[in-house]
C-alpha cells in the first residue's frame, strides 16, 4: 500500500500532457516588468533608478523586514521606468521595466552546466546566502525560504521534507526538473539539510511519476540521509500538512506551523534555487513554467526569465487557440484566472493553462442537498456548506469557531459539490474577514 | 372529599402568596434605574434597527444620547431633522441643525463607457470578486456591478439598473444612513450634502490611476488633470492621487468645472438645460 493522507482529498483527471516535454529554454523577450511584490510579506524596495543599465542577476529591489525577499534583474539592459503597472490580478503594482540589451551575467555568477557537489559553507551562511538570492517557495505560496530556514528558538527540527507530489493536474515543471536536474536536485537538499542541522530528508513524489522516482532512487545512495517516497496519487497531497502526514504520520496542530511537528517542507523547485544560489552564486531570476493546455499544438516546459510577458510564453507555445476559454495562472485548481495575458511571470508561476470553453465555465448553482460530499472531500476535516452559509449570514465568529482559517483553498470542496455552489469563494470571502477581525483583536 | 380540595386551595395559595413575596423583595432589592427617557427617545425614533447612527440600534442610540449632555457627534440620519427635533424636546435641549446628506454613486462605467475585458461567472458578491482581482473591465477601481450596495439598503431607496450595470439611489427614499457605504468594496459611494431640488455636481469617478492608463479602461475617467481645481472660485476641489474630488460642503452648484472637464467625468444632475448648449448635457445617470 502506498502511503497517502488519510482525510479527505479528491482526484482531478491528472492531464500531465507536458509530461513528456523537456526543458525547453524560452527566447529571451524584448523587455521585462519585475514586480516588486513577488513572495509574501513586505514588498521590496527598489534600489535602480530610471535610465540604469544593469546586468542580470544584478540586485534591482532590496527586501524591507525579515518575511520579504530581494528582488534581481533576470536580464541585462536599460531600467525604462518604474511605475504601477497591472499584475496578474488586474490590480495595479510597482513595477520594474527594463529593457533587454544582450545578455550580460555578473561575473560572479557560474553559468556552466557544470555540476558542483561539495559543500563548504556553514548552515548559517547558506540561510543568509538563501536571503541575499532571494530564494522564496517555488510551489506557488512564495514564502521566502530564509524565513522558514531560521527555526525559532525553543522549536527543534529532525527531519526536512522534500515536496516533489505535484498534485496539481497539467502541471509538470517540478517533475520535469526531477527527472532532468536530479543531483542538483539532491545537491540542494544536502545543502537545506545543513542549513537546517537535520540528518534526515524525506522526498515525497506520486506515483504517477515514476521516472522521477526510479531516477531519484537510483541516485540517492550517493547522497547522506536522503529517502525517496512514492505516494498514492491524490489531490490535495501537496498541501505542507497533507504532505506531512502521509510521509511521517505527523499532524500539525490547528493554527500552527510544521516546525511544530519538527519538520519542514521545501518544494523541489525552492532547493534547485538553492543549489543554484549556493553552489552556483546564482540568484533567483528565471524558474519553469508549464504551458499546457487540450488543444496546444505543444504543450511544454519552458525556462522562462522572471518578468517575461505570459504572453510571450504563449505566443511561443504556437499562440493562443480559438477554443480557449480561460487562462489560469497556476494549477486549474488552485491557479487563478488571468484577467490579462500581458502580465509577468512572477517566482511563483508555477504553470499557465489554457482551458476551453467546457472546462473552464462554471455550471448553474442550485441548492444544497445535504450530501455532505464536501465534508468527506475536505482534507481538513472542516464542514465547507456550513461555512459558506455562516460567511452568507455574516456570522464570522461562529466561522472561526468552525475553524475556517484551517482552510487552505485547495478547492477539493467546490470540485465535488454537484450543486455546483460557489463553497470556496465563501470560505475565501469569510477568511478575509475573520482574519481582519483576528488582527484587530490582537492590536488591542 | 371537599376538605382535599379546600387544603389544595389553601397551601396553593399560600405558596403563591410566599412565592410572590420574595419575588417582590428580590425585584426591590435588584432593581436596576433606568432613565424613563430612554424609553420615551426610543419611540421617536424610526425603529428601523439600521445603524446609521453609528450604534447597533436605536435602543443604544436612545440610550447613548439621553447620557450625553450634548447632542455632538450624536444624530439619526434616517429620521433627520424632525425626529432629532422630537428627541430634543423630550430632553429638553436644543437639536443641532445638522445638513441632510444624500448617497452618491461615483462611477459612471457603463458598458459603452468602459469595455468588457474578461468575464467573471463566480459567487455573486462584490466582495469576493474584489478581493479576486481588478474586475470584468479594465479598471480596478470602478463599480463591480453585483449589487452589494443594494441588498444592504434598508430602505428600498437603491435599484441596479440593468442597462448601465450600475447602482441608481432613489434621492427622496435615500436616508443617507451610510450601509451602502460600508457595503461597497472599492468605496465608491459618497454621502454628500443635499441641495435644492437635489441638485448635485460630482466626480462621478474614483479611479486612481494616471490619466492615460484611467482613460484606456473607461471612456469618462477621471485624468486628474486638474482643469476643475483651477476653474473652481470656492477651493471646493481638491486633486489628490490623480483623482479630483469636489467638497460638497463647499461647492456651491455654480457649474463651472462641469464645461471644463475633457472627459465628463463631472456630473450635473437635476439641474434646468443650460442656456448656450456649447457641451452635450452628460448622461444622466439618476433616475
């Protein structure tokens, strides 16, 4: 039996379709917009001024506070502005645009593909060497990693979990960088497992990729302490808590974080950045982006350049096709719809999906039929159709008691529900609000 | 048999009568003083529980009010000036003049104004579409169009207008109570002073943004190019984050601005045709 989570979870029709499709390198694009607000936290504050010529990997937005991230040119060229520009939410942000002329590195940044496997730095220098990079989770949530590198006092870690499950249907970046980069792959691990003074690392991947397992199994005997895990394929296993409980049967309390359980989960993506920025003195400036889709001549992987349009991508991919519906920003579950197509890529496009029109268009809402189909799915163990009739009625502190801030917004509850009721925009809706009311009661 | 029923009625009566007296006693010695007047300010009030005041009704407006010495800070916009008046007699004050206000709505995004750019088909709420992203059109600062407004008026005084997709306040309903205010995400209504014949002159726009990028999303933008704070005699306009924004408290309906503005983003409303039609009168947008 494999090993999986046990509450809840749904099974999304996989369409790995670029499954296939090695990293393809994209064209480098004729300008680029970085935002300066592309992890969590406080948004970077820009240090290039209008008219600079700056070189790639050069540092272009310092971060302000400890939960923020530095920001780094991903190509060489002239800075042309810095204004609020539209990002993928349609909302306008500051914006650095920078116009490519050649393409000229730092000189400190090694560009060959020569692999580097030993390590010589400290633990703590490879976390303040993560910060100086920029590094933040590449698995879409864009937390910067040196904050969850440093273990607060009094917390222990014994094990770090390596999150290669990919759970999201269409997406393949992560297992396409499994399967091409894997002593990278694993480089990066030894060097999270230092930062972080654990002996053990733990890499969970489904079983729908099983190349990837068997190259990493191959592979590992070679590097201290690494395990490889085939998982039982199910969505949401990508989910930090879910992970953690099928791999080593922890659970993290509500409200708390996986340091609790003494563990902690990096994405594949977040440790190629590191052994990039660690071995390789490369900053965080270009990452791999799935563009897929039914009806795309070539659905593939593609090394993109932070701040390249996804218009680019998808001209490239051979153009947006008549059938297209939507285009989402991420995984068709947990991505977001586009509003606009000329918007960046950001560190945490992890894919851009084009859908059709049947795929994508939501289905009349009817009533709630009491199936509790929702409650069985949810892998938080929450009741969904109740939340969203408290949210509905404005009863938020009832929805913090029903624990609503547990959800994670995998979107398990309004896949399944045949009513087709809108379960999540409701518990997004009530989260905001409940999280508004925790702030101000904390404040006083 | 008839002493049973006779030794029933008298322990029952007795009991009640001891029953009664404790209750009594206790209901003395726990007695709580409440203003009598309390009551009586409660009555004059609408009873329409709205909030409008500021309190969670009008039992706690009565109460707030009857403690306070003065009235500041104190009024019932749903009642308006008749009622505070009333009130004021009960307590023997005098009631403060206060100017009635009245909800306006500043965007004027119809469809022909600002072009679609996506399609949205999720949870029927203002809200949850503005915490999602910028909108079906290309400002993220104008109205969503789903009516949040509307379901929180308390006093039918609000429709959607389903050929502009917008919000329409009905002036002589509008009590200026402020939930549509609260209930709108993006802040677009304003309570602003009534004038004669409700007569009113406004920005109808909140976008923020620079002229070109505003004008490209929707037609009669704001630019924030300042003409209308130039023009003005009364220092009712003030530009601030590209957006211009007409004090009500000053402006005094002189209609200047209105002819300057490139692109009739200032409404005149309820106002008698002009003389010299040099400019198409807007659009009206109330009804």
């Amino acid at each position: 039996m494999l090993k999986t989570f046990p509450k809840g979870g749904v099974h999304p029709p996989e369409n790995k379709l670029s499954e296939g499709a090695p990293i393809d390198i994209l064209p480098l694009p004729e300008q680029v917009v970085i935002p300066i607000n592309q992890h969590l936290g406080a948004p970077a504050e820009p240090v290039v001024e209008k008219g600079e010529s700056i070189k790639a990997g050069q540092i272009i937005a310092r971060s302000k506070g400890f939960v923020s991230a530095n920001i780094h040119s991903s190509v060489s060229g002239k800075v042309l502005k810095i204004d609020k520009m539209s990002d993928s939410s349609g909302y306008k942000q500051t914006c650095i645009v920078i116009k490519v002329e050649g393409d000229e590195w730092l000189e400190t940044i090694d560009r060959s593909g020569e692999l580097k496997k030993d390590i010589s730095l400290a633990g703590e220098d490879i976390i303040k060497k993560c910060a100086e990079a920029g590094i933040v989770g590449m698995g879409g949530a864009t937390f910067p990693s040196h904050v969850k590198l440093s273990i607060p006092p009094g917390k222990k870690c014994d094990v770090l979990i390596i999150n290669g499950v990919e759970c999201e249907p269409y997406l393949t970046s992560d297992h396409r960088l499994m399967i091409e980069k894997p002593e990278e792959l694993l480089t990066g691990i030894s060097l999270l497992m230092k930062a972080l003074g654990v002996e053990k690392a733990m890499i969970g991947i489904e079983n729908n990729k099983k190349d990837a397992i068997n190259k990493l199994r191959e592979l590992v005997p070679g590097y201290k302490g690494i395990s490889v895990h085939a998982l039982r394929v199910k969505y949401p296993q990508g989910a930090e808590k879910q992970l953690i409980k099928a791999l080593i049967n922890r659970e993290v309390p509500s409200g708390g974080l996986p340091v609790d359980v003494g563990t902690i989960v990096h994405n594949v993506g977040t440790a190629f950045a590191v052994y990039e920025a660690i071995q390789k003195n490369k900053p965080l400036v270009e990452r791999v982006v799935t563009v897929s889709g039914k009806d795309m001549g070539k659905p593939l992987n593609l090394l993109t350049r932070i701040g390249t349009s996804i218009n680019n991508l998808i001209e490239y991919t051979g153009g947006l096709v008549d059938s297209t519906a939507k285009v989402i920003n991420g995984g068709p579950m947990m991505g977001k719809a586009l509003s606009l197509i000329d918007v960046p890529v950001t560190k945490g496009t992890s894919g851009i999906i084009l859908l059709r029109e049947e795929e994508s268009r939501r289905k009349k809402t009817g009533p709630c039929i009491r199936c509790s189909k929702c409650v069985s799915v949810c892998p938080m163990g929450l009741e969904p159709y109740l939340l969203m009739t408290v949210i509905e009625k404005e009863l938020f502190e009832r929805a913090e008691k029903e624990r609503i801030m547990d959800c994670m917004e995998c979107g398990s509850c309004s896949f399944i529900c045949p009513a087709n009721r809108p379960l999540l925009d409701y518990i997004r809706l009530g989260k905001a609000s409940v999280g508004k009311i925790i702030r101000e009661r904390k404040q006083k | 048999m008839s002493s049973v029923v006779l030794i029933t009625i008298i322990s029952l009566s007795l009991l009640g009568i001891i029953a009664a007296l404790i209750l009594y006693f206790v209901a003395q010695k726990f007695k709580v003083y409440e203003d009598p007047r309390i009551d009586k300010v409660e009555e004059a009030l609408p009873g329409a529980n709205c909030g409008g005041c500021g309190f969670a009704g009008c039992r706690n407006f009565a109460e707030a009010i009857v403690k306070s010495e003065t009235f500041e800070g104190l009024n019932c916009p749903v009642g308006g000036a008749e009622t505070m008046a009333r009130v004021a007699k009960i307590l023997g004050r005098e009631a403060p003049e206060v100017e009635p206000r009245v909800a306006v709505v500043r965007c004027n995004g119809t469809p022909e104004n600002r072009k679609r750019t996506s399609y949205y088909d999720g949870a029927t709420n203002c809200t949850i579409v503005h915490n999602l992203y910028g909108g079906e059109t290309g400002c993220p600062y104008g109205c969503l169009g789903l009516g949040e407004c509307v379901e929180a008026c308390d006093f039918d005084a609000m429709y959607m207008d389903n050929k502009t997709g917008l919000p329409v306040v009905i002036d002589d309903k509008c009590v200026a109570c402020g939930a549509c205010v609260k209930a709108c995400p993006r802040n677009i209504i304003e309570l602003r002073k009534k004038a004669k014949k409700d007569r009113k002159i406004y920005v109808s726009c909140v976008n923020q943004d620079k002229g070109g990028p505003a004008r490209k999303a929707c037609k009669v933008a704001c630019i924030g190019c300042g003409k209308c704070e130039k023009v003005c005699d009364y220092d009712a306009i003030t530009i601030e984050n590209n957006l211009a924004f007409i004090d009500s408290d000053k402006c005094k309906l002189c209609r200047k601005c209105v002819s300057e503005c490139p692109t009739g983003a200032i409404l005149e409303l309820n106002f008698p045709p002009r003389k010299t039609a040099e400019k198409k009168e807007p659009e009206k947008a109330e009804a």
